[in-house]
C-alpha cells in the first residue's frame, strides 16, 4: 500500500491500457450523455466530431478506472477536492486503445489534516496512434500513514471545504452560480 | 440550452432537475468505473474519511450531464413545436475548476442547476462560439456538494466575419 510519500513532486508512471469498446460507449451515452454524437452513427458522421464518439464524461470514467487499477487501489486515497482543468482535445472512438501516463505536478501536507497529503497529478491520454486525446490537471488526497489492519487512514470529521486543500482555488465563489 | 449563441445572456439561470444516489447506484458505477472502497462497500466506507457510502465524483458530474440533455431535448422540443429552428450544440473542448465539495451519500438528493456565465469566440470556427457556464449540484441540507464551469461551443445565428 502506497502512502503519501511514494508521491514526490516530478515522480511518473504509466497507467494499464484501455480498450475502448462500441457497447461500453453506447451503454454509458444511454444513460448518462444520450445526444446523438455519442449514440446514432449517422448523426455523428455530420457533428463536427465525424463520427460515434464517447462522452466526454465516459472518458473520464474510463481514466478514473485505468487510474484506480494503475496505483490508486493500492494506494492510501482519501478522495480528490477536485481537478483544475480537464481538456477534451480529440474524440476517442469506439476501437482506439488508450494509454495514459501520470506526472506529480505539487506534494504537500495538509494544512488542516496533519495525516494527509495533498498531491497535484497531471494526467495525460494517449490513443494508439500517439495522438494526445484528454489531459487532467486534478488533485488527489493522499494518507500520510496506514492504520494497521484497515487498509486506509482512520475517519475522522471532515473539514472538505473549498479553498482549504485544493488549491489553488481562484474564482470559486463567482463559479457558483446564483441561488434560484 | 438548444438556443443560438447570440440569445445566451449572463446570469441566466436554469434549475435541471434533482436526483437520487441510491446505494445501488452508487456501488453500480463504481464498480465500473471508480471501484475504490469507499464507493463500492458500505463498511469500508465507514471506516474512511467519507464516513459512509460515497458516490464517485464522476457520479456525479455523469448526473449533471444526464439533466443537462433531458433539459437541452425539452427545451429542442418546444423550439421545434414553434416552428422555429434550435441553434445547435458541438463538442465541449473540457471543462475548469471543478470541485467536490462535499461527499454525496446514499439516499442524498442533488439538484443540480447552470447558469450562463459567458460567451466568447472561437478561434478558426466562425459559426459558432464559447459557452461558459457555471454549474452546482445542492443536496438536500442545502449544502453545495459539487460545482464547475463547463464550456462548449454553440452554433451562431450570424457567423462572425471572417478576417
């Protein structure tokens, strides 16, 4: 089991591939991104995507899977705060097999929780013709210790509070939008 | 938002919906797609920093995007139903700042909302432009548990000139 320190500032890896299949594109659009880019063939051939492609959010999925089977299921995780920035920059069809790599961008401790590290990852997807399809600037919250026999830092109350941990945290309260 | 680029204002806002994060699904998309212990097992859960069962992120922003269609498919609809034609929707080029404020339980219920929050052009495609938006899912204590700013680009009515 991974703890904080395994995650220094320039440390890299790689992530097992992804093989992007037509059902999984299809099941995940039906139920969560039903637009007819990602569902009827001869939609997508005149969206400016050219052709099925799966949802941006289903690509997201499917790194937040290659990222949980990479390392972050062996790994003390005490979730994410969130991610800076995500780019969509090319579409990942059904058929592409993707690769990913990862790069510590920021490591270091909690200002409110001694026991955790705050870990700034830059993720980068690959089809298989080298061609660079996503990218994710995100944060990661990571156990400085394990508690034995648990597998995963103690609970305690949390203080998961915008501002705190993950920063930086520029305009947040202007990107919330008004109450209605 | 199946309008024109031109007809998106600031500050427009639009409630999308609610939803509820059973159990069930919570532990069905995690096991897809983020099977960490605190979103797949309920014991696990309570012994993480989550405190109980905990929906994925992605579960939740996945969500946001389901109502975002129901809404753009309604509002396409009544655009038709006028005899008018709706401005069209491209690709998203991704999305900023998104941040899990708060976890989402088993049994909580999201209502999600967005709300324009600007329009710029984009470079080389005169016919259409930037959407940002600001977008928050509220639970039902009141508390903000998730928020972004989405962008995406939406078709012109009058396409820019070109230079």
């Amino acid at each position: 089991m991974l703890t904080f320190s395994a995650f220094p500032p320039g440390h890299t890896g790689t992530l097992p591939p992804k093989t992007v299949t037509r059902d999984e594109v299809l099941t995940f659009a039906r139920e969560f991104d039903p637009q007819p880019m990602h569902l009827d063939e001869a939609a997508a051939a005149k969206s400016l995507l050219g052709g099925i492609a799966a949802s941006g959010w289903h690509s997201c999925a499917m790194l937040m899977r290659m990222i949980c089977d990479g390392f972050l299921l062996d790994t003390a995780s005490m979730g994410s705060p969130g991610l800076e920035e995500v780019r969509w920059i090319k579409p990942v069809m059904p058929g592409d097999v993707l690769t990913a790599t990862y790069t510590v961008k920021e490591a270091r401790l909690s200002k409110s929780r001694p026991d955790m590290g705050v870990v700034r990852m830059f993720y980068e997807v690959m089809r298989q013709d080298g061609e660079t399809v996503m990218t994710w600037d995100c944060t990661h919250f990571i156990g400085r210790h394990l508690v034995s026999g648990t597998g995963s830092p103690p609970y305690r109350e949390p203080s998961r509070t915008a501002g705190k941990d993950g920063d930086p945290v520029p305009d947040t309260q202007s990107a919330a939008p008004p109450s209605p | 938002m199946s309008l024109f680029l031109e007809d998106y204002h600031r500050g427009d806002a639009i409630a999308l919906g609610t939803h509820l994060f059973t159990a069930e699904s919570i532990k069905a998309f995690a096991a897809f797609y983020d099977p960490q212990p605190f979103h797949l097992d309920e014991a696990a859960a309570k012994s993480s920093v989550f405190g109980s069962l905990s929906a994925s992120g992605w579960h939740t922003a996945a969500v946001w995007m389901k109502l975002m269609v129901a809404y753009e498919l309604k509002l396409t609809t009544e655009i038709l139903a006028r005899g008018e034609t709706p401005g069209r929707l491209g690709p998203s080029p991704g999305f900023r700042q998104m941040r899990f404020l708060k976890p989402v339980h088993a049994g909580d219920i999201i209502a999600y909302t967005t709300s324009v929050r600007a329009t710029e052009p984009w470079p080389g495609r005169p016919k259409w432009g930037l959407l940002l938006s600001d977008n928050a899912g509220v639970n039902q204590r009141g508390e903000t548990v998730f928020i972004f700013i989405g962008r995406v680009l939406v078709e012109r009515r009058t396409p820019l000139a070109q230079k």
